[in-house]
C-alpha cells in the first residue's frame, strides 16, 4: 500500500513538472454551424470560390476546406473545442484578390459574406 501510494505522489510530481496539469479541465467539444455567401463586390453577383478554414486553439493550428457552389453559396459544420480562440476564413477565387475574415468571439452559428474584388 506504501508503495502505491508513493508511486502515485511521484506521477503526480512528475505531470506537474512536466506540465501536464491534471487540475486542467478537459476542453470541451462544440460545432459551429457556418452559412456563408462569396459575392463579386462590383456586381453582388455569387461566385464560385474555395473556402480555407484555420481553427486556433491553445493546442495548435486546425486546417480544413470547403467550396462554394455555383451560386457562391456554402454551408459547413465546424467541429471544435471550446479552447478555440480564432476561426480564420480565406476565401479564394481565380480572378480575384482573397479576402480574409477572422472570428475571434465563436459562438455556435456564424453568417459571412465575403466581397471579392476583380484583380
């Protein structure tokens, strides 16, 4: 029983020196249901586009893609963790100067509209 106890209180001595703080809670998963709209800017017309998306948490960086349809238009889930401090959308169109949005207060929907401009 002593030396369970003793191996218990070295682990535990070990994560903290380590960083592995076990007091520290969990992050908890969430999704973000995202709606967005690519427009000409000149002519409000949609237009086809490829949407990256970056996802910053304290754990690192989460890439991830989507495109539009026809219309411009696109819709998407974005399953995360509440650590996240940053969603980061660039949308691209041949023709067109990219235009970036970033999110910094995340809740759980999100309306975009991107305005792109002829190069």
């Amino acid at each position: 029983m002593k030396k369970a106890i003793t191996f218990l209180m070295v682990i535990i001595a070990l994560a903290a020196l380590c960083g592995c703080g076990i007091s520290k809670t969990t992050p908890k998963e969430i999704s973000v249901a995202v709606l967005g709209e690519v427009i000409d800017r000149d002519t409000s017309g949609g237009i086809p586009a490829e949407i990256k998306i970056y996802i910053y948490t304290d754990r690192g960086l989460c890439p991830c893609f989507t495109s539009t349809d026809a219309e411009g238009r696109f819709r998407l889930n974005i399953h995360t963790f509440n650590d996240a401090e940053m969603l980061r959308f660039i949308a691209e169109s041949e023709g067109y100067q990219p235009q970036t949005i970033d999110v910094e207060e995340i809740n759980d929907t999100l309306s975009l509209i991107f305005r792109l401009e002829r190069l």
